[in-house]
C-alpha cells in the first residue's frame, strides 16, 4: 500500500503521546536538576534532605519519559520530512508545538521572575546564604523549560521555512515535487533475470519481494 503521510487519527495520537512522554521527561529533568542544585546549596542545618529519593524519582521519571516521547516525536518529525510541508501545517502539530513552546516561555518567565525577586530580596536582606537552596526548584524547572522552548523555537523556525519554501515555489509556478509513494511490489522470475530487478528496483528506489518461478520458460524480455 501507499504511504503519502499520517492518518487523522495517528496524527492526533502521535502528538499526545509525545505530549505525555515530554511531560514525564521535563519533570524527571526538574528533579534531577533541583536535587542536583539542593547538593550544591548550602541549606539549614537542622534540615533533613534526602537526595537518594530524588535521584531515583528523577531516574524513574526519565526511563518512562525519553523512550516515549523520543520514539513518537522521532516518528512524527520523520513523516513530516517525508510528507513536507502539508504535513508541517497540519492542525494537530501546529497545536502541539505552539502548545508546547507557549507553556515553556510560560514557565521561564515566571520561574525567572522568582529566581530574580529571590535574589534581589536575598541581597538586601540578610538570609543570602540559603538563597541557593530556596530556589533549587525555579531553577531546575528554569533550565528545563528554556531548553524545551529553545528546541521547539528551532522547529517551528524549520516549519516556517518549509512553507515558505513551498509558497516560493508556488508563486514561481514551479509545481512542488509529488510525495514519494511506496508500494509493496512483487516480481516473478527466473534467476537469470536477477539484472531486470536491479534495474526495477533502482527505477523505484526501493527494494521489490521476489519470487522464483520455478517453471521453463523464455528469459523476461529486454525493457527500456
């Protein structure tokens, strides 16, 4: 069968289970970054911190969130490049990107203007020594969003450009090249014919089934 791009409904799935996956992931990083942070901080003596439990909060995070959202986003991404600029503008994408990039530079700005108002209070009062510590969580969930929103600004400055390219073209009148299709090809012959289905294949761009034909017969024809 053909293969032109996603389905309706394996595009919509698609995204949600990468939108899952991304979630699980940025919390596992969050807390592997504050834990992280909390080490590196002084903090009251009287306080109990128990990083061991983080780190393994933090590590079963990670292990459920980076397969699933590597694996569907790895997916997605790959039949958007294949399916090209009409499969950059669909609906379900275009929600999940700017979903995702709006909610990151959400969570950079506030967690920013807190890290900034801890601070700044810190240096004009008189607990800056446990400032760090105070902070640990901003600054993990900082770090975190900046970098998923840096890397969805990257894709979607990429879609952008794909859809320009595309209107380019259009309006140049040169007609976009057609979706490669791949369809399941089936080829019976001798042995001997083994030189026509090189030839097949490489005029398709993909490798054919096939199937000896056991039979006496004429050699397959000779075919431009």
């Amino acid at each position: 069968g053909t293969e032109p791009g996603l389905g309706p409904a394996q595009r919509v799935y698609g995204y949600m289970v990468a939108a899952v996956g991304l979630g699980v992931l940025g919390a596992g990083m969050t807390v592997l970054l504050s834990t992280a942070i909390g080490l590196l901080a002084p903090r009251p003596v009287l306080l109990d911190f128990d990083w061991r439990d983080s780190i393994v909060l933090a590590v079963t995070l990670l292990v459920v969130g980076v397969p699933v959202w590597g694996g569907y986003w790895r997916d997605v991404q790959r039949k958007a490049v294949v399916g090209g600029a009409a499969e950059r503008a669909a609906m379900p994408r275009r929600v999940f990107i700017y979903l995702i990039f709006g909610l990151s530079i959400l969570l950079v700005l506030v967690n920013l203007s807190v890290v900034l108002y801890r601070v700044f209070d810190a240096l004009l009062g008189s607990d800056a020594g446990n400032v760090l510590w105070g902070i640990r969580w901003n600054l993990g969930m900082l770090l975190t969003a900046g970098a998923a929103s840096g890397y969805y600004w990257a894709v979607l400055s990429e879609d952008r450009q794909a859809a320009a390219k595309g209107q380019a073209l259009l309006g140049e009148g040169v007609a976009p090249v057609p979706l490669p299709t791949r369809k399941a090809v089936i080829v019976l012959a001798r042995e001997e014919d083994v030189p026509l289905i090189r030839r097949l294949e490489s005029a398709l761009g993909y490798e054919i089934q096939v199937w000896e034909r056991v039979t006496e017969g004429e050699l397959a024809p000779s075919l431009s």
